[in-house]
C-alpha cells in the first residue's frame, strides 16, 4: 500500500504542512494552506518567500505569525480557509444564547 494520493488527486498542505514541497508550481493559497496546522506554521514561519506568497491571500498572516501563538494562527488560517472572516466585528452584547 502507498502513501502516495491517486493519480490526480492534488497535494493539500492544509493536512500536512510538507505537502506544500510535492506540489510542482505551488499557488499562493497553497502556501497559505500550509499555515494551517501547528507543525506548519512552526516550520514555515521563518521562509519569508511562503510567507510573502501566503500573505497575498491573508494579508495580515505576517501580522499574526509575529503576535499570536502557534495553534491560533493556524486556527486563523483554518477559519480563513473555510470562509470566514476572522476579523469581522463581533456583538458581544449578543452573547445571550451561549449562556441561556
């Protein structure tokens, strides 16, 4: 059994940080993807040319891998992969259903 994916099947960084170095022409969200575990942003956080390429997508990564910790960065960088807007405003009177 191999641990190589089908044929055809894309290498996802997201899973695996070292994925990133199997893609032939990595894109910019691919090098982002790569933040998006704890082992990658500690691995790929001092190569400022993955950085500079991720920032594209997330602009404020270079931000973020200088102020926060690991696991929240890439939880940002997760959040930001799926969608969301980790930077919108948040309500905090709206905090009724939590705790009702």
């Amino acid at each position: 059994m191999s641990a190589e994916p089908p044929m055809g099947t894309r290498h996802d960084p997201s899973h695996r940080w070292d994925l990133l170095l199997a893609i032939q022409n990595p894109t910019d969200a691919d090098c982002l993807s790569a933040f998006a575990t704890t082992e990658g942003v500690e691995m790929l956080s001092e190569y400022s040319n993955i950085v500079a390429r991720a920032a594209k997508v997330f602009p404020r990564l270079p931000e973020l891998l200088s102020t926060l910790p690991t696991e929240l960065v890439a939880a940002g960088v997760q959040a930001t992969l799926s969608g969301a807007d980790i930077f919108a405003p948040v309500n905090l009177d709206d905090v009724g259903d939590v705790f009702s």
